[in-house]
C-alpha cells in the first residue's frame, strides 16, 4: 500500500490494497466511479460516503469497509453459510464413501482374490474426492486471499491473461 493513504478517507485518486487477493493494489479506473486490482483483476464498485467497496465482478457480495489504514470486511448476515448448507456438505463428503464402505462389509471379496485390495482404495479416493470438491466450493464461496492469489500465479503461468 502506498503511504500517503495511510490514515486517509477513500477517494478515486488513492491507491489501496486490494482487499480479496492482498498482493495488488486496487485504483480507480479511468472514466469510471469503479476500482480495479492490478494483481487478481477484480473490480469493485465503491460508495466514498459510507467509505466501502464491493465486489463487482462476483455472484456473491463481498464488501469491505476502509477505516483509514486498511480494509475491514463487512458482516454479511444474510449470505453467511447456515447450519443446514454445513449438513449438506458433510453428508456430500461422507455418504458417498459410506455407502461403498457398507456395500465392502455387507458383500466382502474373497480372500486372496485379485481384486481384495479395490474396496478400501475406492473408498478412499471417494473421501479425499468428496471432500476437495466440497472444500474447493467453500474457498471459492469465501474467496480466501491465499486460495485468490495462487489461482492468479498458476494464470501467469501457464500464460493466460
């Protein structure tokens, strides 16, 4: 962040760090009432009275208040994860793996047969599975700066703009 917006109000000619990726710096963009992040390029939208930006660019509202040296997020209340969006991902991780667990118990392979070894392999990868896919939606649903900024990295490398 740039030291002269150190203890400052926001304003579309200052420069400030970007909220979601923590790496960039996010500007106003010319002939708009909008600032973008040099680094992860997300625009945010702003509203210099109440001294808060939101994401623009993302189905969820994400928004931040500046209080005068950094950004704050701001309680969501109505877009928070509630306990039945919990109980659908825990079941997502560990009904699937059950249920091949159980059909291994209920209808066991012979011993020493080729195959012995599938049931327990296939359980596992159905659990390490299950839960990055539910683990990948949940960072994607928070936008965790660390998952942001590596996803940013990998685009430059493999060159995509």
């Amino acid at each position: 962040m740039v030291e002269q917006n150190k203890m400052s109000a926001l304003s579309y000619k200052g420069l400030y760090s970007c909220p979601v990726c923590r790496q960039g710096e996010i500007s106003c963009l010319p002939l708009m009432e909008a600032f973008a992040c040099n680094f992860c390029r997300h625009i945010f939208t702003a509203d210099l009275e109440k001294q808060w930006i939101q994401l623009a660019d993302s189905s969820q509202p994400l928004s931040w208040r500046w209080n005068g040296s950094k950004w704050v997020a701001t309680y969501r209340s109505h877009v928070d994860m509630t306990w039945e969006i919990w109980l659908v991902a825990i079941a997502l991780v560990l009904l699937p793996p059950s249920l091949i667990w159980l059909g291994y118990h209920i209808f066991p392979p012979e011993t020493g047969s080729k195959g012995y070894w599938f049931p327990p392999l296939w359980t596992l990868l159905s659990f390490l599975s299950h839960l990055a896919f539910v683990s990948w939606l949940i960072v994607e649903y928070y936008q965790l700066p660390i998952y942001v900024s590596l996803r940013v990295r990998l685009r430059q490398l493999l060159g995509r703009p």
